[in-house]
RNA sequence: GCUCCCUUCGUCUAGCGGUUAGGACGCUGCCCUCUCACGGCGGUAACGCGGAUUCGAAUUCCGCAGGGAGCGCCA
C-alpha cells in the first residue's frame, strides 16, 4: 500500500513554524516510504480564508523547498462533494437535521458551565420525527456508548468513551460543511493512509473516527505531533520572534538550516544534529518523534545557519543572498562576487541579513564609526599608514600574499607589531574594526577602493 | 469545571531494568590569532515529587504536582 500523507493547512494566516514543522513531517515521511504528498488547502471557513493567506502558504512552502505530489485542493471547491457524503448519512440515519436556536444552545452551555459540566449538545433533535420548516444544521449521530481506541503512532494507543463525545455539526445553516466532516471525507477520497499533525487534534481524533466508520471508510494511522513553543515555555507568539516562516526568510536563514532546525525539534537519531535532505529521507522515522512540546531556541538555529552558509553549495546561498542585497538595495554589480563574500563572512556572522549589511563597504562608500577612527587613525598610526601607501601604490600584483607580505614588512619597518598597522588599515578601508582578515579585506576591495581610502584616511 | 495529552542539563535531545546518565546549542576556561569570527582542547549543568514492583529503576506500574490542548453553526 502506497503511503500518502498531507498537510492541511487553512489559510487564515502566514505558515507559522509549527506548520511548517507538521509539513515537513508529513512531507519526509512521504519521501522516505517512496509515496505521497498532498497539500489541501481547508478552507471552508469563508469569513475568515483568504487569498493573500493563500499565497503566502504557498510561498513559505517553495521557500521551503517541500514539494507536493497532488494539490493544492480547495475544500470550497468540493461543497458538493461533502453535500453528497452528507446526504448519505442523513439517509442512512447516521446524521440528523437539528433545528435547535442559537439561543437555545447558548442558554445550554451557560447551564452546563454552572453545573461545571463538560458543554455539549444535549440531542434535543436526535430522535425528532420530521423537522418542522426551521432553519437546520445537521449534526452527526456519534455512538453513545463504547470507545473510541486508535494506536497513535507517536502517542501510543489511545482511548476515548463515546460518552465523551457529543453530536458535532457537521453542515452549518448555511448548507455549508464544517472542518471535522470535510476533513473526514477529503482523507478517505484522497486515500490518506497517515494523517501528521498537530496534537491540539487528538481531541478530534475520535469524532473523525466515528464519522469515517460511519462513511464505511478504512481509518487512516494517526500521529499526533506535539506543539512548538516560544522560548519562554510558553505557547509561541510574536513576542518570542518570528512565528511566520517567511519572517526567517527575511532574518536571514537559509531553508536548509530551518529545516533542519525544525526536523531536530521533536525527532532525532542518536546523537547526530546536521542532517542533508537525502539523510533526512533515508533517516526520518516516526519511532524517534519526541512526545512532549519543544521550546523554540534561536541560538540553536543561528548556530545551524551559520553551519549552512560555511557548507552548502554557494551558489545555493549566492542566491539566497542576492534576496537580501536587494532588499538593502546593495547594488553588487560593482564589485566581489557574491561567492567571494560568503566565504569571506560566512564563518563571521549568523545570517545571511547580516551578512549583507556587513558587506556595504565593498560596493558602497564607507560610512565611518568615529570612535573607531579616533581610536586607530592616531597621530602615531600615520607614518606606517603613509609608507603602506606608497607601498601598495607600488605593488606589482594586487593578491593575498603579496599584500600580506607587504604589511609584514610596513610593521616591521615600522618595529610594529602586525595588528598595529592591520587595525588602522581595516578601519581606513572599512569604517570599522571588524571585517575578514585584512589581506583578504583589500583583495574583495580592489587596489583602487583600498588607496581611495587609505589616502582618504591620511589627509582627513 | 470536564476530557485528553505531556514531564532527563537553561534549551533541543540520547537512553528503552545494571551507564562515571551521552551528545548538541548556550555560557565559560585555555590554545590559535591582524579585528571579528572559525577551529581545537577542557569545564558548567538534568532524570518534577511520593509510593509500588525488582537483587537492581531515568527506564515498568499507581498516585500527586506542574505545564499544555480540546470542550464553536473556527480550523
């Protein structure tokens, strides 16, 4: 049996972390069992879907780089596809029509609550004959007695009396179905063998159950993954960062690195951190998913990014870069390549982001830090800056060593120490004092930026 | 309130009846060094609590506590 797993997001919203990290899930575990992987978008809630959401989800899901076999499908797009399984329960007397007020429910719960009872329908209309001409909702006639008992792939088994359970709407006044009921149907059309998601869904779990055996479906393998949470612990929001996958995207991340980040949160194998895509298929298991939340920790996924920048292919980070140079409007035209520069900086920031603004000075003019001027464009500093000068001016070639070379013997002409020529010499050329080593520094610059500068500094 | 889920260093985790409880991020000491970093070698720090089973429990069972989710004509 082929494996098809899906990631049903409803588009309400950016792909949040957590989503994404369900998506992956669901998307290795495709990969790995060599089957396949659905994205449907739920959008049944009308009010509140949209197309900006739509798109975004989207988006996220290439930057991602997780591609999916079938869809996206739209649950608007079935309506009369769930209006068809509907009637079949209607019909069969496994759903039934409800003409219950909207008051009358409200002044139920309020009722429930006070009793610190569990709110649920009380099934006023279950056994009514025929509905008088009110406005309806169906509702599914859930078991009343028995349990519910599905073997969890990462939770274990699980057990739920019927009892628990109430008769849930399945089709609103409107005619229009709810989640539960197209989430039921979708699966068993689309022949879902694994449903992957978040655990704020084994409550639903049951329900889903009965309305698929209802169906006469064949029950999917559920796992149900734990929650990301926000560093503090607790639930993830904007205080804690970025919840939006594109939010890192904008950061400065690369995808692998997030990806690996995220598949890392919840699922391991032994000891080992840094996985590549082909690993991750080979490797990913649903034995080794953790069952408790995992809070979400930046440094770790700085860590990882900066591991991704040093390591993978540059022309995969070259243009994830170029993403960020544009949207600084750094015009790199003129200029290193942008190859020169991540493996110039790579192993000396932990974003791409940053890695861009600390990049300005090889294609715009420099912008000094006073203090950094003040502090290494002394007095005493001038005379080896002076005697570089000429040197430099003079040079045969404009290359690493040779430039190494030169300033070794500047300092020791000097009878300074390397670092007391180097350090002037970068805040010359660069405005500050941090930025690769400074050989390497003025061969990305050009022999014509660096004496610019360096005359630039001397007069000024 | 009811139902369900979760609990190993600060964080992510390994562990599946016998380990000096391992790794990673972070923090930190030393080395390297022209700055910032990278890297190398160390250090730091954990089994929520209480019972039970067992010769032996982080590992099994039962309570408790703490955290989380669900209980919509939302998904």
């Amino acid at each position: 049996m082929t494996v098809v797993t899906r990631f049903a997001p409803s588009p309400t919203g950016f792909l949040h972390i957590g989503g994404a990290r369900t998506a992956l899930f669901c998307w290795l575990y495709a990969k790995k069992m060599k089957g396949k992987f659905i994205l449907r978008i739920e959008d049944t809630d009308i009010e509140r879907s949209t197309q900006v959401s739509v798109d975004a989800i989207l988006d996220a899901m290439a930057w991602l780089n997780l591609d999916y076999d079938e869809g996206p499908y739209y649950q608007t797009k079935r309506f009369d596809r769930y209006r068809e399984a509907m009637d079949q329960l209607l019909e069969e007397g496994k759903a039934y029509r409800c003409t219950c007020s909207k008051e009358r429910l409200e002044a139920l719960r309020a009722e429930q609550t006070a009793n610190k009872e569990k709110p649920r329908y009380d099934g006023h209309c279950r056994d009514k004959k025929k509905g008088e001409a009110k406005p309806f909702v169906v509702r599914f006639r859930n078991p009343q007695e028995g349990v519910v008992e599905f073997n969890d792939l990462i939770r274990g088994k699980l057990i739920f009396q019927n009892s628990e359970l109430d008769d849930l709407i399945i089709a609103r006044t409107d005619s229009t179905p709810t989640y539960n009921f197209t989430v039921v149907v979708d699966d068993n059309d689309m022949k879902v063998t694994h449903v992957i998601r978040g655990d704020d869904h084994i409550n639903n779990t049951p329900r889903q159950i009965n309305m698929l055996r209802a169906l006469g479906a064949t029950l999917p393998i559920y796992s149900h993954v734990s929650m990301i949470l926000g560093a503090d612990g607790k639930r993830l929001s904007k205080r804690h960062g970025a919840e939006g996958v594109m939010e890192y995207r904008e950061d400065g991340f690369l995808p692998d690195a997030l990806l690996n980040y995220l598949v890392r949160l919840g699922w391991s194998h032994g000891d080992q951190e840094i996985f590549s895509r082909d690993e991750l298929i080979q490797l990913f298991d649903m034995d080794h998913i953790n069952k408790s939340p995992a809070a979400f920790n930046l440094e770790k996924l700085y860590w990882l990014n900066q591991h991704y920048m040093k390591t993978s292919p540059i022309d995969v980070v070259a243009k994830e870069l170029a993403w960020h140079m544009d949207r600084l409007k750094i015009d790199t035209t003129c200029g290193p390549s942008l190859a020169e520069i991540i493996s110039a900086q790579a192993e000396r920031v932990k974003t791409l982001k940053e890695m861009a603004e600390r990049s300005r000075y090889f294609y715009e003019d420099v912008s000094y830090n006073d203090e950094s001027v003040k502090k290494n464009i002394t007095p005493e500093a001038l005379p080896a800056l002076t005697m570089l000068q000429e040197a430099l001016t003079n040079l045969p070639e404009w290359n690493k060593e040779l430039l190494h070379k030169t300033l070794e013997d500047v300092a020791e002409k000097c009878a300074i120490k390397l670092g007391k020529i180097a350090q002037p010499l970068r805040v010359a050329v660069t405005g500050d004092t941090v930025s690769p080593p400074i050989d390497q520094t003025l061969v990305l610059l050009g022999r014509e930026r660096t004496l610019e500068r360096l005359k630039r500094a001397i007069f000024d």
